[in-house]
C-alpha cells in the first residue's frame, strides 16, 4: 500500500471514529463497531454527516473534502 492510501485510510479511520466514539481517540474502531453494531453506527454516521452539511463552512469540512 502506498503512503497517499495509507494516509487517507488515517484520516478516514480517524473521521469514523470522531463520528462514532465523539473522541479522537479510543478502542480500536473494529471494537467500537462490534459494541454499537450496525443499526447504531449507521445511525451515528448518519448523524456526523448531518452535523458537517450543517456546518459546511467550519474546518472539519475542509480537512475531510478528499472523501
């Protein structure tokens, strides 16, 4: 994996975590995902992309455009 995918993958891992966990730091995500299961991740993502569209001109948005 070059580095630009493995940097990206940082920051996307980093991203979901934030949206689950509300923290930038935590279990590991495969953890989190287990322990909320499906309906309540979705949910939360769901709820994230809420937030970011809400606030399109805050930083978050600008630091995530490469998705």
């Amino acid at each position: 994996m070059d580095n630009e995918t493995k940097n990206r993958l940082r920051k996307l891992s980093q991203t979901l975590r934030v949206a689950l966990t509300g923290k930038e730091i935590g279990p590991p995500l495969c953890d989190v995902i287990i322990l909320l299961g499906r309906h309540e991740v979705l949910a939360r993502i769901d709820d994230a992309i809420s937030w970011i569209e809400k606030h399109e001109n805050n930083r978050i948005k600008k630091d995530i455009k490469w998705i």
